[in-house]
C-alpha cells in the first residue's frame, strides 16, 4: 500500500498535469500509426512537418522540465518517430527522395 501511496503522492503522479498530460498525447501516436495504413497521398505534408516540430519542442521541454518528465519525453520521442516515417512517405510520393537518381537514369 506505501508503493501505491507514494506513487500517488508522487510529484510526476496520476494528481498532476505532468502524467495526464502525456497520457493524453499519446493518442497523436495512436492516431499517427493508424495514418501509416492509409496512401500517402493523403499525408498533409505541412500537417506533418508541423507535428514533427511540436514533438521535437516538447522533447526538449520534458528533458529540461524539473523534475524531469520522462514520460512525457517517450511520448513525444514515439510520436517524433512516426511523423518522420510519414514524411518519409510523403516525400517518396511526391518525388522529393530519389528525384536526382531518376533524372540522371533519363539523361
């Protein structure tokens, strides 16, 4: 019971905004996974690039923040990872990677 009690009482515990808060961020995570089934050409290219700055300001924020927010900071890290797999795919769609490779093969 002292476990519990302690990690209620906690600083980083479930009575402050420094757990909900990155409980709920992880539905951007959710949501940027069940994006990776859908075509690329449904990707917003600003969208995602926007996302990949949020997460990385955040990151930042959660590793600075004292105490340090640790779950804040793998939430945002997991969210960082799958935005950058979908500009990834945006950018192979839209010709933005391997465009130099395929103008070199043309000529």
């Amino acid at each position: 019971m002292s476990a519990f009690r302690a990690f209620w009482n906690n600083p980083m515990g479930p009575k402050t905004t420094h757990f909900w808060g990155p409980i709920a961020n992880w539905g951007f995570v959710i949501a940027g996974l069940a994006d990776t089934q859908k075509p690329p050409e449904m990707i917003s290219g600003n969208m995602t690039g926007v996302m990949c700055v949020y997460s990385a300001l955040f990151m930042r924020f959660a590793w600075m923040v004292q105490p340090r927010n640790y779950l804040l900071l793998v939430c945002h890290t997991a969210n960082e990872s799958v935005q950058l797999y979908q500009l990834s795919r945006y950018a192979k769609f839209h010709g933005y990677l391997g465009q130099k490779k395929e103008e070199a093969k043309q000529q």
